[in-house]
C-alpha cells in the first residue's frame, strides 16, 4: 500500500519539514530532517555558497545529504524505511535478497568526498565542473576547448564524442546512466553510426541512477559477473561485464541514493508527479566545493536547435509525458540567474 504523505509536525514547521516523507540519509547523522546550511566553506563561489545567499534555494537546500549509496546504507531498519517508496525514491516491491546484496557489495565512500579523494596537494579548493547534455544547442557551438578545460566533465546517456570534440570536447570523466538508457543508447543504430558504440572507458568513472528494479537486476549481475537472467534489459545484453571490460573496477561505479531522488522530488513539487526525474540534475558530488557549468540543456531560445547536437538531419525537440522539458528549461534558467551555476545560452 502507498503511504500518504504526512502533516508536517510542529515541531518541524520553521524548517519546512515532513516528519516521514522528508527523513534523509546525511553524511553526518542518518535518517535526519535538516534544511539549514551551516558549514563554512573553503570555496567562496561554490554551489553551496551561493545557495547559502539565495533567498529561493536556501531554505531547501541539504549540503550535506548523501547523494550515493554504500554498504553502509542497508539495513532491516533502511529497508524498512525505504520500502514505503517507490523506486527510484526507495525500495517499493524490490526483491529484498537483491537489494540486500547489491547495496553490500558497494564500496566504502567514506563522507561521500568523492571529488576530494582525487585531489592532489597542488589542486586548488574549488572543482569547476561541466555537465554536459545532448542538446542541438552545441552544435557549432565551438565550446569543445571551454569544455574540456573544466577539472571534472559530466556526460548522460548517449553522448556522441567522435567528430563533435570542438563542439562538445573529448574529456569524459564520469559518464551517468540507467541500465536501460545505456542499454538503448548503445543498440541504437543512429547513435552507432555517429561514433556511439561503447560506453567511455580509461580514466572514467559512472554515475547509475537506480531508477527501477531493472537497474538493481542489472548491478547484481554486474557486481556478480553473471547474465542477466530474465527482464527487458536480456533483450539487450545478458551480461553487464561485458560493457566495462575485464577491468571492470567496483571502485569506480557509484549507485544513486533512494533519499537523494526522493530530496529533489520532494523539493520540486512540480516534479511530484513524473514517473522519473532528469539524470542531468543529479550530477554534483560535493557541492561545497563545486563550480559547475551545464551545456546542452533546455533554454529560451530551444526551438532553434535541433533535439540533439549529433542529429544528422534537423529535427524539433520532442516532448514526452515523463520528462517536463518546460519545467527544466526553468529550472535551468533559475540556477543561472541565482548564480547558483551557469548555463550556456549561446549568446
């Protein structure tokens, strides 16, 4: 049965929290209901201070939630907690014994400082990232080199390198997905044509964002070296392993948090109703020390452009029921004039 969200307790009222519905997995303190920002940080310009100025992003805005899942975050009492929400914003009808191992077997990231772990002693404080979309928008934007100079670069799904570097660069350093838009985007015929025919590798990490039981199925058999044994993703490859290689490293793969999707949703009211969020909002690690830049998304002038910055033919901006592509294109164009990111806008 689907638990109804609760009336918000008095005593959570001035921070704006819903006693259940809102208790997240945080670095510091498991399972608390904490809206405030408190921490100083060592980046002036990062996400989280200029969230800490913002009248708008400041009174809902968690610095500290834990954004992936280790094998510290099961439990029968997580498990307990997690089920009354459907996937990807918790463990409704998944199958326990799978869970319970997939999420064992992940390694330790102690304090989620996964971008700090990287960091060398001559590294500054602050981390400039791209995440970059597949918008028709850069193609001929010329901002390959812009790109690329960026410590960290970020890529979803299909995304197209070969003969777009000066468009779109040729660094990937960690590439996001589901199980199922990885599987799609690599047996698609056009995206095979572009250059599209295997996932980045070498000094890569990933990013899966566990939207549905499919995608835990799939890390199982990924984690266990196995095939997939039934489902729609068989349809497309039996056995995971074989996308990453013999040098498949558990180390580099990180595993959405129910808590975290449930956060934003949670946050953007609007979004309440979609089966599933958009991949591209969830790409920032530790936002206290994050500059990040977003190219090939949504903005006012999207009808310009082609869907995609690869289509070899213009085509429009498709709509679906799943993805509010007006919703996005605001909330983009609200994190920019926040000065919470910037969003390229080929101006």
């Amino acid at each position: 049965s689907v638990i109804k969200r609760e009336e918000r307790s008095p005593g959570n009222a001035s921070e704006g929290c819903i006693s259940y519905h809102e208790s997240y997995a945080t670095r510091s303190n498991p399972y608390i209901c904490q809206m405030h920002i408190s921490n100083p940080q060592s980046c002036p310009s990062s996400v989280t201070s200029n969230a800490r100025h913002s009248d708008w992003l400041s009174p809902i805005f968690l610095p500290k939630i834990k954004i992936f899942m280790d094998n510290s975050d099961f439990s029968n009492e997580i498990w307990d907690r997690l089920q009354h929400f459907i996937p990807p914003f918790g463990w409704m009808e998944l199958n326990y014994t799978v869970v319970k191992d997939v999420v064992s077997a992940l390694p330790p990231l102690p304090d989620q400082q996964i971008l700090q772990a990287a960091q060398k002693p001559q590294d500054p404080q602050c981390f400039s990232c791209a995440v970059v979309g597949n918008g028709g928008i850069l193609n001929g934007s010329g901002v390959g080199r812009e790109i690329d100079s960026h410590a960290y670069v970020f890529r979803v799904n299909g995304a197209v390198i070969k003969g777009f570097e000066d468009d779109v660069g040729s660094r990937t350093s960690f590439y996001g997905f589901t199980a199922y838009t990885m599987l799609a985007s690599l047996s698609d015929t056009q995206l095979k044509k572009r250059g599209f025919s295997k996932i980045p590798k070498d000094n890569t990490r990933y990013i899966l964002f566990a939207e549905a039981p499919r995608d835990y199925a799939w890390l199982d058999a990924l984690q266990k070296n196995k095939d997939i044994i039934k489902g729609t993703l068989e349809n497309y490859r039996k056995h995971p392993r074989d996308d990453f290689g013999d040098s498949f490293d558990p180390k580099k793969l990180f595993v959405s948090h129910p808590d975290f999707m449930r956060y934003l949703k949670n946050r953007s009211e609007p979004l309440w109703h979609l089966p599933e969020p958009t991949d591209s909002l969830y790409n920032a690690f530790d936002w206290s020390l994050l500059q990040v830049s977003a190219y090939g998304f949504m903005t006012d002038d999207f009808y310009k452009y082609s869907d995609h910055y690869y289509d070899v033919k213009s085509s429009p901006i498709k709509f679906y029921a799943n993805h509010d592509f007006r919703l996005e294109k605001h909330l983009w164009k609200h994190l920019h004039r926040e000065n919470i990111i910037k969003l390229y806008q080929r101006r």
